[in-house]
C-alpha cells in the first residue's frame, strides 16, 4: 500500500476533526497562554503508543497467535463499528472530564487520540506494511489533530461535526476493504 494511501486511512482511524470538535465542547480555555500544551502532550503520549504499536506490530500478533488476516477481519469490524458510532452520534462528549493539564492523558490521548479504530489500524498496517512507513503515514493524522487542537475552533463546530461524520463514512468504507481484503486472504 502506498503512503498517502496509508495517511488517508489513518485519517479516517483517527478523524481529527472528531478530536477537535470533542475537546472544543470540553470546555478548556482558549486563551490561556499555553493553550498549546494539552494538545502538545496529548500527542506526544499518542505518537510513543501509536509507535510502539506500529514497531511492535508483528509482535503483537504473534504473542496473541493471530495471523495477519484474521486480524485484518476483527480490525475491519471494530473500526465499522467506531465509524459508524461517529456517523450516528457525531464527536464523544467529555465535558465532564478533568481540565489542566490532565486533560492531555483523559480524554485526549486516551481515548480521543488513541482510539480503538486507530490502534487496530496502526497494528494491522503496521504487520503488513512495516512499522517506519506506517508511523509515518501516522504523524499526518497526528499532525492535523494536534494543529486543530491548538486552534481550537469553535465558531466551526457544526462544520466540525460535519467533517467528523463524512470522516466516519470513509471509515466504514475502510473497514469493509478491511474485512474483504482479510476474507480473500484466508
């Protein structure tokens, strides 16, 4: 698979507008001079478990004694499911989460930014396609959610929530190439 092919997927595993719309309703204020840091730490703890999960991929797999296209099906129907939760219902809400400087781990690294679509993605890709080529196709995604984050926009939560739910559209689509793919594999 190719690496633009890759980081539109992961865009779709992680959907950053999702995040962003997600932490826009939590409530944290936007001018507090370091509103930068939340996003910056959230992003760095996602990037150290996406890596390890893309790096560790083959491990994974072989630790839970699953071939890489039985685990291409169950990652195919988890990520259906989260997309399809996306579609109906739009960004989690975590307004009643912690503020400050906790909130980087709960929710925005965990769950937000490592979600259960995005980490069966990274270990999926990373078994087939390697651990280099995959995080890096990973960081685009990471990228984008840590630069909506820091912009925090939220004059555009209704375009947001669009972008979110047209994200969990491709993500189903996604899922079903998955699931097809593992299929025909096995």
């Amino acid at each position: 698979m190719n690496y633009w092919q890759l980081s539109i997927f992961f865009f779709a595993a992680i959907n950053p507008a999702a995040i962003a719309s997600a932490m826009a309703r939590h409530g944290e204020d936007r001018d507090a001079p370091v509103r930068w840091l939340v996003p910056a730490i959230g992003v760095a703890i996602a990037a150290v478990v996406y890596g390890a999960a893309a790096f560790g991929a083959k491990q994974v797999l072989d630790g839970l004694d699953i071939e890489p296209e039985s685990f291409r099906v169950a990652a195919g129907i988890v990520m259906a499911a989260v997309g399809t939760f996306v579609i109906w219902r739009g960004a989690p809400d975590y307004s009643a989460a912690s503020g400050g400087l906790s909130a980087a781990v709960f929710p925005l690294a965990l769950p937000l930014l490592v979600s259960p679509a995005g980490l069966v993605a990274v270990v999926t890709y990373g078994a087939d396609d390697g651990g280099g080529k995959t995080f890096g196709a990973l960081v685009v995604s990471l990228a984008i959610a840590a630069v909506l984050l820091i912009l925090r926009p939220r004059p555009g939560l209704p375009a947001l929530d669009a972008v979110a739910r047209i994200t969990g559209t491709l993500l189903v689509v996604v899922a079903a190439g998955l699931v097809v793919d593992g299929v025909r594999s096995v």
